[in-house]
C-alpha cells in the first residue's frame, strides 16, 4: 500500500507545485480543497457506493461555494494553473479513498 500511497500523493504535491506557476495562491488553494467534494462522486464512480441525497446536496452546495471563492472578482477565465490545481484535488481525493482502503 505505501506506494500506491506515495504515488497518489506525489501526484497531489507535484500538481499543486506546477498549478502555483500559472495561477494564483489564493484560487490554487481553494481548488485544491474541491478534494473533499471529490470523494464522494469519485466513491459511487469508482467504487459503486450507494452515496446519500443529503451527502449529494452537501457536496453540490460545497462545490458551488468553492467556485464562488475562487472566482477573483474580475473576470472567470478558467486558466492551465486551475486544471493543475483541479488534478492535484483529483489525485488528493484519490489518496483518501485508497487510504480508507488500505486502513
């Protein structure tokens, strides 16, 4: 398990680094708290969880209001730094869900 682990969270780490050298700290970092709101909908994909009404209207609502934070006011240009940073909340979210596994 240690390294699928370790895979999962370099990628984590090497996707956020490469997503800060083209957008800024501030939406990196909301975006790469869309991990949350990943493992569920990566749950009932991946593993075919039976995921709850409330836990599917928990995580809409929380991913709506992570795109009003990292919407900057000025404009919604959806830049290469943001997918970085939406693949390192994707390998993240990974990471929980094979964690919970190998626990």
């Amino acid at each position: 398990w240690g390294a699928e682990m370790g895979f999962w969270m370099f990628l984590g780490y090497a996707f956020q680094a490469i997503g800060l050298a083209y957008t800024t700290a501030q939406r990196s970092g909301f975006l790469l708290y869309l991990n949350v709101k990943f493992v569920p909908f990566f749950a009932f994909i991946l593993l075919r969880r039976q995921i709850s009404l409330p836990t599917w209207i928990s995580a809409l609502t929380a991913l709506a209001g992570t795109a009003l934070l990292a919407y900057d006011g000025s404009s919604i240009e959806f830049n290469v730094g943001d997918a970085w940073s939406i693949a390192a909340a994707a390998a993240s979210a990974m990471f929980i869900l094979r964690l919970e596994r190998a626990s």
